[in-house]
C-alpha cells in the first residue's frame, strides 16, 4: 500500500555532501512517522535521523548530529537527508521508512521502507 523510493545516493570523497530524497506514495508523510535508516556492510541496520508522526519534532543518532539534516515537503510527499562533511564510515545503503506506530528510532517499529540508496564516501 505504501511505496517509498530513495533516490540521490553515490560516490563521494571525504567532507563532501550529497542530499538524498525520499519519494511516499499518497498521504504516507503525513500519516506516519519517516526517518532514515543505514546499513553498513557486516553490520545490523542502524537509525540515522527520524520525524515525530506529528512531523512536529526531529530526532538524530549521536553519530550523525550537527552533520545530517533531515527536512520534507509535504505537499510533493517527500523527505530528504542532507548529508554534510561526509565520512568514510557514514558509507552505507541509506533506507527511508515510514511507521504507523511512531514510537522510537528502532528498526523492528517501522512498517515500509523503501530499496535503499547507496552511498560511499572514500578518503
């Protein structure tokens, strides 16, 4: 029912930024909670950045902060991640995903995602 489709990944050096999009199907951004998820080689997937479901309250994993920006544009059903001084360990498949719940930055509380959208940041 609900179709995300992430989009604006690719090779980056070290510093550099890219801005990634998230495209929702129908009224998903405003009736869900969306955020980013990422998921490096060998490891489990892990919360980068999350909305409240009001849309209302922004969220960022430690690791991210000060560097990531999570934004959207409801009218054309859309999220995007600015990424900032971008690091070779920020490197990851990025997913979007929506959650009907809302209730916290664990995977397992999210519903939908999108294919995901690689990015490699090289030193």
């Amino acid at each position: 029912q609900v179709q995300l489709v992430e989009s604006g990944g690719g090779l980056v050096q070290a510093g550099g930024s890219l801005r990634l999009s998230c495209a929702g199907s129908g009224r998903t951004f405003s009736r869900y909670a969306v955020g980013w998820f990422r998921q490096a080689p060998g490891k489990e997937r892990e919360f980068v950045a999350r909305f409240s479901r009001s849309g209302a309250s922004t969220y960022y994993a430690d690791s991210v902060k000060g560097r990531f920006t999570i934004s959207r544009d409801n009218a054309n059903n859309t999220m995007y991640l600015q990424m900032n001084s971008l690091k070779p360990e920020d490197t990851a498949v990025y997913y979007c995903a929506a959650s009907y719940s809302g209730y916290g930055p664990a995977p397992r509380d999210y519903d939908y995602w999108g294919q995901g959208t690689r990015v490699t940041v090289s030193s």
